[in-house]
C-alpha cells in the first residue's frame, strides 16, 4: 500500500469543526472600519473612473446597437435574397449555409483607413 503524505490528509468539515461541545464554534462579526482608516479620496482619479466607467456604458450600448442593425441587415437581405451589399464605406456579406453576416470595410474606403483593419463576422 502506497505511503500516504501529509498532502493527502482530508481537510475538516464543517461538522468536525466544533468548540468541543458538539456544537460548531460562532463565526465572529467583522470589526467595523476604524475612522481615519478609509481610503483617502483623490478628485482627479474620481474623474477618471467617472470618464471611464461612462465610456464603458456607452461602448456597451454601442455594441448592442450594432448587434441590432447586424440583425436587421441579415434578415433584410435573406428576405430579398442579397447576397452582399455597399453603401457609405462599409460591404456586407452574407454567408451562404449559415445565419452570419460579414462586415469590411469597402475597398474603396480602405486606403483611407489604418492598415490591419480587423474584419467583423457577426452571428445572427
């Protein structure tokens, strides 16, 4: 039989932990935060986190936004069988064999736009 370490040993239960009495031992209140003790505030970072945490707000809506207008466009173009589509510098491709929708930007439209533009696939 393999020798057993000290790594192996079962860890105690909730049921083995007890005051000796039988009963589990009090879990004991959290000591409240002493005054002078809190975090002192810096109005530039206050800022920051506010700017921040409204961009974020605004990126999130942004992306469903844009979930919306993916949708609409695939169900748009199955409906009138349109396979890809340009206008205002952006191409939408609808893949054949599944419900997704590519969007590039269109190859007019590229040498104004920075190199390594990520291609989006959007699956609806």
């Amino acid at each position: 039989m393999a020798k057993k370490h000290r790594f192996d040993a079962k860890k105690p239960t909730a049921q083995k932990m007890t005051n000796g009495s039988g009963t589990t031992r009090p879990t004991l209140p959290r000591q409240a935060q002493l005054p002078g003790t809190e975090q002192v505030r810096n109005r530039k970072l206050d800022a920051v986190c506010h700017g921040l945490a409204e961009v974020r707000s605004s990126d999130a809506q942004n992306r469903m936004d844009e979930l919306a207008y993916k949708a609409s466009a695939l169900r748009e173009m199955a409906e009138k069988g349109v396979d890809s589509y340009t206008a205002n510098g952006i191409r939408l491709d609808r893949l054949k064999g599944a419900d997704k929708l590519a969007v590039h930007i269109a190859k007019d439209q590229v040498s104004a736009a920075p190199s390594g533009t990520p291609v989006e696939e959007a699956e609806v």
